[in-house]
C-alpha cells in the first residue's frame, strides 16, 4: 500500500523542485507586481511603507496623455510593422535556403550560418553598432551615400522623426530575423517531400503546390512563430532605449520605455507597475484571441 502511494506520487514529487522555482522566480514577483499596481511606493522605500492608491494608477496615466501615444507607438510601429516584415522576409530567406539550388552547390551550410551571425550578436552590441552606422556625421551609411552623390549632407536617422522608426525597424529586423528563419527552415523540412511528388502527379504546379501543400503544413509553425515574436517585440525596452532613449519629445515613446521612466525616474514604482499589468493584460488578450481565431480557421479547413 505505501509502496504504490509512493509509486503515484512519485512525479509530483520530482517535479516539485521545478514547480517551486517557477513560484519563487515568477508566480511570487507576478502576484506582488498586481498588488503593487494600486500602491503608492519609491524605490527608496521598503514594501512595508507603500499607501493605498486604488486605480490612481491607471486613472493617472491615462489622464497624462502619453500612454495612449506610447501604445500607439508600441503596436503600430514596434510590434506590427517589424513583425510582418520578419515574416515576409523570414519567409522568402527560408524558401531560397531550402532552394535546389543551394542543395545542388552544397552551400546550405555556409548560407544558414551567414543568416545567424546577427542572432549571435548580443543587443546591446548590435545596437551600438547601428548607432555608429547611422550617425549623421561619422556614420559609415551617410558617407557611403554622400561619396554616391544621392545625399548632399549627412542624414541624422536616429534624431529626426520622419526616419527614426524606419532605423529601430531595420535595426530590430537585422537582429531578429535569424530566429524567424531557421523556425520556417524547421518547418519547410519538415515536409514529407512524397506529397509533393503527389501533387505533381497529380498536375499541380509550383503555386498550386505552395497553396496545398507547403501553407497547410507551415500553418502551424506560423502560428508559434508570429505568437513568440509578438510577445517578444511588444514587451522589448531594449531597442528603443538604447536607440533613442524614449525621445525625440514622445516621438519614439513605448509600454515599456514609459513604464522603466515611470518606475526609476519618476520614483514611482506603483505606476511602473500598472504599465506592466496593463502591459500584461494587453498580451494575454491578444493570445487568447489569436489562438482562437488560428484554431477555428484550423479546424475549418
């Protein structure tokens, strides 16, 4: 009797140590960061000294008119645009990679490592980088396009509004892409090359193939992939921030710019906080939805 009790307990016992440092590292922080969320505190004060504020939070930062902006800028140009390209891009770099013709050359191996060098960058790294590259007087793009004769002076891409966000674009796509590319490599091997042969028995050409064939099966891998680089890219600071800083007034502002500004320049941890509740709220309700909505198009197929 003991002995089969062990025996059926067993796996919750190995997987206690696991489940115990999920709650320490994130049920714990999670759960302080909603209460936090309707105190008043600074980071200069212990939990203990944190006041009531009720939905002050919220009600303040939707009264000061930046955040509606910072989400503007959070959705649209953050998140959307650079996803979609990634996908569309990530999308063509991993057929061409899974092209005959590379396969013919051997030269599948050079190509993906070439496509993950940026990936093996670290941010801060690649940042810096770009920032060199798009200065408006030293940078190596300005004098590679002044020595062309396409611009008389230098362009000051990262200070100027109509062309900053284009440059955190180009900066987080040339950074990110990789990890889009090798998901769809993933996936494009993964189908059974016999139903391709299939459908050209049966007569189908190259874009009836792609339709029948190749979207079904990477329909899936599309679903993870747009879902991991959404949460990723909409809770990101690190682009922005070391781009820009949050500024050009609010021109660059985003969630997490204004929540790390709120939290650690303001003194205002209870606000930082309701950023990142809202924040959080935001991405739970944009993956129910899509999962959702991919699953029934799923199944009605």
């Amino acid at each position: 009797m003991i002995a089969s009790r062990l025996r059926s307990a067993q796996p919750y016992l190995l997987s206690a140590p696991a489940l115990l440092v999920i709650g320490l590292l994130f049920l714990i922080p999670s759960v302080y960061n909603v209460v936090l969320a309707f105190q008043h505190l600074t980071p200069y004060q212990s939990p203990g000294e944190a006041e009531a504020a009720g939905l002050e939070n919220f009600t303040d930062l939707w009264s000061s008119g930046d955040l509606p902006h910072a989400a503007l800028n959070t959705v649209l140009w953050l998140t959307a645009a650079t996803v979609v390209l990634r996908l569309g891009i990530g999308l063509g770099l991993a057929l061409a990679l899974e092209s005959p013709i590379l396969r013919r050359w051997r030269l599948r191996g050079v190509s993906r490592t070439i496509i993950l060098i940026p990936w093996m960058v670290p941010q801060v790294v690649a940042i810096a980088a770009w920032r060199w590259i798009l200065d408006g007087s030293t940078g190596v793009l300005n004098q590679a396009l002044t020595g062309l004769g396409v611009i008389d002076q230098g362009v000051p891409f990262l200070a100027q509004t109509s062309t900053v966000w284009w440059s955190i674009i180009a900066i987080i796509v040339w950074r990110e892409l990789p990890f889009v590319v090798m998901v769809l490599v993933a996936g494009l091997q993964s189908i059974p090359a016999e139903q391709y042969e299939a459908a050209a028995v049966d007569g189908a050409g190259r874009w009836a193939s792609w339709r029948s064939v190749t979207v079904p099966h990477l329909r899936p891998v599309l679903t993870v992939v747009v879902l991991v680089t959404v949460i990723q890219t909409f809770n990101n600071f690190v682009y922005v921030w070391l781009t820009t800083g949050g500024g050009l007034g609010n021109a660059t502002a985003v969630l997490a710019t204004e929540l790390y500004s709120a939290a650690f320049f303001d003194n205002d941890l209870g606000a930082g906080a309701a950023i990142g509740l809202l924040m959080t709220a935001i991405m739970a309700i944009f993956a129910v939805v899509y999962l959702r909505v991919t699953s029934t198009k799923g199944e009605s197929r």
